[in-house]
C-alpha cells in the first residue's frame, strides 16, 4: 500500500475542527485523552452526507476511529514524530500542500480562464530565434535586441521571405531545416511571452520582436484554426504483435484487409465488430470507444480517427502495437469545458511562467497587508561594499556589513536588517558570466530577498490563519505515521515473514480453493455452416491446427481458436454448454456463433502456494493486523458513552 492510499484513508477519519464546541460532552476515553462528540460528529458527517444515520453505522465507524487512533498512540509512544526522517517527510509534505495558499487567487483564475480560452484554437507559426545568454550583459541584451530589429526591418522591406531569413539568421538549429516552422500548437505548449505573441499576431502578420528565456523572437502566424477537440470512433481490431512470425503476420493482416472489404461492400460495421473484434470489451458495443482526446492513444491510432473527417467515415487498416484496426468516427467532440479541464490547468500553470504573474501580485497584497516599509538608503550602501568579485563567487562581505542592524525593511513588525542581506547574499552567491553593473545585480538580489523574505513569513503563519491548512497538516502527520508503523507490522512483515506466511497457507488453504475448471477449446466461426464443420471434425478427433489449415484456406475469418482452463463463471459461453467433456452444439453468444470443445473437467481443489500467493499474503496481513488491533486493545482502555454517540442525528 502507498502513502496516497494511506492518506485518503486518513482523510475519511480524521479532521480539525476550527472552532469545537468546549462543552461538547464526551464521547471517547483512551486511557487518559478525552474524544468529544463535536469531534468524532465532524469526522462521521464528512464521511457519510448522503446516508441516514443508524447505530450500526455508528457502532462501526466509531471502532474504525478507535483503532486509528490507538495505532497513532502506539507510534506516538514509540516515539516516531520525532525522528528527523519523519520530521523530513512531513516537511516535504506541507511545502506541497501550502503551495495554493501562496499564491493570488484571483490573478489565478483569470491566467486559467485566459488559457481555456486560447485552447478553442489551434495556431500555425514559425518564428526567428536571436539567443541571449543565461546570464546576459547590457551589452548581450543590446546586442542581440539590435539584430533582431535588423531582421525585422529585412522583413519589412519584402526582399526577403520569412522562410529564407529564418534558415539564414534564426539562432534556432531546427530552423535550418525547417524554415522556423512549428507547427500547429495551442496553449499551454510554448512559453508564455511567445504564446501570448502568437495569439495577438493576426494570421499572415509578422509579430514581435518578444523576449522570452532563449532570447528575441520574431512570428509569423501563418494559420489559425479550432482545436480538433476529441474524437468518439469504433473499431474492429485484430490482434498482432511485432514479434509474430511472418506467416502468421501475414493471415492476420489477410483478416483485416478482408474485414475492410466487407465494410466497403457494404456490411454493418457493429455486426462485423462483434463477429471478428479481438478487442471484446468493444465488439459487445459494436465496436465503439469512450471518447478520447490527443494524447489518450497509441499515435498511430489517434492519428487516424482524428484524419477521419464525417460521421460514419472508415479508414483503411491501421497498424499499431496492439494490432490492426479499422477506425469508424462516430462524433467529433470540442475541447472541454472550463469546469472540466480546470484542475489540469491549475498544474500546468504551476509549472508555466504565468506563475511568476501571480507570485507578483501575490507579493504586493502580502507587502499591503502587513505593511511593508523599506529604506532605499541603506540598500545603496551595498553598491560600493560588493565588487566583481561577486560575480566569480569570491566576494566576501566587511564584518562592518555583516554584522550591522541597520533597518532595511520591516515586515509585519518585524525587522529585516542589511547584516540579513549581507548574509543572503553571501549565501545565495554563484560564479555568473554575468558582467553587468554591480547596481544591477545589489537590486535583483535584494528584489529577490525582499520576495523570498515575504513568502517564509507567510508560510510561517498559513497554520494560524487557514484552520483548514492545520487540519490537513495533522491528516499528513498522522498519516505518515500510521503508513510507516503499519508497514512495519502489517505489509512489509507479510511480505518478509515467509515461514509465518507459508504456515498460515497450510492452516487455512481451504480458504483459497479453485471451483471445478474445464480445460477447453472455443471455435468462433463464421457461420453455421463453418460451425457444423468444426464439430465433425472434432468427433473425428482433429486438432486446432487441422481444422484451421482445412477451413481458413479461403478466408482468414471462417474460423478462430482460443484454449484455456477456467472456471463456469469465467467464460460466459461456458454457462452454456454441458459441464462435461465432448463436443457442443453451436452457440450463439453477442453476435458470435462458437462450437465448445471440453477437454476435462478437473475437481475442486485448494490453489497451490504459487497460484495464489498474492490472495494468501493479503489474507495474512489481515490476519496480522488483527493480532495488532488486538494487542492494542487489551494494552489501553478504550471506554465509549454510548447515550452520547446515538445522539448523533
């Protein structure tokens, strides 16, 4: 079991209340810490809003509750929250979940909105790339700024196409080859200042020139159309794998060329998807796929429905790893809706320059709030006190500065010194080609500072602020520590404990026992004729092989064979047949007419160690993490008022 797993389940039994009712009566003692009602309703009724409330239901989320909080007791007691791994986790957990909390909410949402908005098309461009450095100088950035102004102006003169000068001039490598062409894309896939560029450029217009990361651009939209959404196709398909011998490779592709052709004679699509579709979990529906968009698909697959033009067109056979296919489009679908794609674009803005956009906003709302002072004078001290060699990584700041108290902002009440400044910069300070000014680099540094300084402050008080963020804090506390104590005594014990784990199979390998199973051959024909045939030459006592060799000399889909041992219940068309050995009658089964040849039928009988290892050690963990609770239960005392807990309506 994985931590994600171990936390949903924590999140369905423990919450904080942020304002608990002090003279809630007591629902729960365990030894001496009192459980109130308040408590335990808040954490029921999260659980459970669209259910009557019985005593049963009471009665058993309430052991659930006590054996989670006694196993938190029991890694409490043996001191796991304190040890630095624990302490690292729960670290690394909290730096994630307080990340929305720091950030602006509103510059958010309209950056989501903008994104949705521009994913309604597709845009066709090619762009002229000049490279700036990393690190750049005045002089790189001027420099490269007046090349691009000069390529611009080569453009605006006609005598050159923008193909031309992006293969002669563009910093790009690609561009060599391809003319600095892009392609289709939307948003999302390029960096914001570029994106933003390309969907203000009118299509056949050359826009910029824009800086972004890698330097100066230079666009020309050549073409704007929708996005092409998702796709709902059907399809009939027939197994193939790369490493099938030729022979077979090629009676397979026999059947889907002749399942093409029989599409294009006119056949019913569906018909043919339940006759021949080795993909039966579509074949039952005639063939037809939930709906996907790019992405969702082998490329080879998705490339073809989406080619695919009206409903109701077919393509010609497709291969991908899984098989052949031929794809029906059933409906082109548009790009979700906003409410849809919101939380994918909420992670893709996280990861997106935009992100900068809101850090920004964010900054100036927290410097507001808690009424940010700053002294330019103090700053402009550090101007002559740093020289280049805080470019090389050598610089060394005066014990004068280092140690000195002098105001440089306050936050909140609380003072951030130049010694403090000193000290970040000292320990943030990288070799850098950069050569700029040394005020340049004094202003971005303490920009820098000022923003990092603001956000551990704002972090710092997220608990005393957002209740909620406690609460989920305490959930991934707990959490943590139940995974690590539960794994140790439960799940990695299971797993590790092999002679406690092949003892309790022999005590209890009643407990894992196959059904009757029949070992079997299932003929799919094509027809009742086809059928009538395999069943003769099965009373002749003919194999697989000789059937198929007499009957697919003419066509790949007259007849297809699968064996196995399996239960009834297993293969539906096995509930149709006589339970014995010998050969059936045709059955018709989704469309699919099968002759069933049972070969034997093997008695009920316990499963080996081997077939049934993974039933067995769930079954031992279990059975482990009984004892615990067990053990757990005779250690503390556990009183519940039960008057207290049926009051719970």
């Amino acid at each position: 079991m994985n931590r994600i797993l171990i936390f949903a389940f924590i999140a369905t039994l423990t919450i904080q209340v942020s304002a608990q009712n002090v003279n809630s009566p007591v629902l729960l003692k365990i030894d001496d810490k009192e459980i109130t009602k308040g408590e335990f309703e808040a954490i029921y009724k999260k659980n459970n809003r669209d259910s009557a409330i019985t005593q049963a239901d009471l009665d058993e989320y309430l052991e659930l509750f006590i054996n989670f909080k006694l196993k938190v007791l029991e890694a409490e007691k043996m001191g796991r929250d304190t040890l630095d791994q624990f302490k690292k986790e729960l670290a690394g957990y909290r730096d994630q979940l307080a990340r929305p909390y720091l950030v602006d909410k509103s510059i958010t949402d309209s950056l989501l909105r903008e994104a949705h908005d521009r994913m309604q098309s597709e845009i066709r461009a090619a762009h002229i790339l000049i490279n700036i450095p990393p690190d750049p100088s005045p002089e790189d950035t001027a420099a490269a700024y007046k090349k691009i102004m000069d390529i611009k102006s080569k453009l605006s003169d006609n005598k050159q196409s923008f193909e031309t000068l992006a293969r002669e001039l563009s910093e790009e490598p690609s561009a060599k080859t391809n003319g600095g062409d892009l392609g289709y894309f939307t948003s999302l896939q390029m960096v914001y200042p570029f994106e933003t560029l390309v969907y203000n450029t009118p299509v056949g217009e050359i826009g910029g020139p824009v800086r972004t990361q890698f330097g100066y651009h230079l666009v020309l939209v050549s073409d704007k159309r929708k996005a092409r959404g998702q796709v709902n196709v059907a399809h009939i398909m027939i197994r193939a794998d790369k490493e099938d011998p030729a022979e077979v490779a090629e009676s397979l592709k026999q059947r889907i060329d002749e399942v093409y052709t029989r599409i294009q004679y006119g056949e019913d699509f569906g018909e043919l998807a339940q006759k021949f579709s080795d993909d039966r979990s579509s074949a039952v529906k005639n063939g037809e796929l939930p709906t996907f968009g790019t992405g969702k698909m082998v490329s080879e697959f998705e490339e073809a429905a989406f080619a695919l033009e009206n409903p109701g067109d077919v393509s010609k056979p497709v291969l991908s790893p899984y098989g052949w296919h031929v794809i029906k489009l059933i409906a082109k679908v548009p790009v979700n809706s906003f409410d849809e794609m919101e939380k994918d674009l909420k992670n893709k803005i996280s990861r997106d320059a935009r992100s900068n956009i809101t850090r920004d906003t964010f900054i100036a709302k927290r410097k507001a709030e808690y009424g940010f002072k700053e002294d330019p004078k103090v700053l402009k001290a550090f101007y002559k006190e740093i020289d280049t060699t805080y470019y090389s990584g050598d610089w060394n700041p005066s014990e004068k500065v280092f140690s000195s108290s002098k105001t440089l902002f306050t936050l909140d009440g609380k003072t951030y010194t130049d010694g403090d400044f000193a000290n970040y910069l000292f320990t943030n300070m990288r070799p850098t080609a950069n050569r700029g000014p040394i005020a340049n680099a004094v202003n971005e540094s303490y920009k820098n500072f000022v923003t990092s300084s603001i956000m551990s402050y704002e972090d710092s008080q997220l608990e005393e602020k957002y209740p909620e963020f406690k609460a989920l804090i305490n959930e991934y506390r707990d959490g943590i520590l139940l995974f690590d104590l539960t794994d140790e005594k439960v799940w990695s014990k299971a797993v590790k404990d092999s002679v406690g784990l092949a003892d309790f199979y022999e005590t209890n390998k009643n407990d894992f026992m196959w059904k009757e199973r029949a070992g079997y051959d299932i003929y799919t024909v094509e027809d009742e004729a086809t059928g009538m045939s395999v069943i003769k030459m099965l009373k002749k006592k003919k194999n697989q092989d000789e059937i198929r060799a007499a009957l697919n000399n003419e066509s790949a889909l007259k007849v297809n064979v699968e064996s196995g041992l399996k239960e009834k219940t297993e293969i539906p068309v096995l509930e149709k047949v006589q339970w014995a050995p010998g050969v059936s009658e045709i059955v018709s089964l989704d469309g699919q007419l099968k002759v069933v040849q049972i070969k034997e039928i093997r008695p009920a009988q316990p499963k080996d160690f081997n077939e049934a290892r993974g039933l067995i050690t769930a079954a031992y963990q279990n059975h482990l993490e009984k004892l615990w609770i067990e053990s757990l239960r005779a250690e503390h005392e556990v009183n519940v008022n039960k008057q207290v807990l049926y009051t719970i309506q």
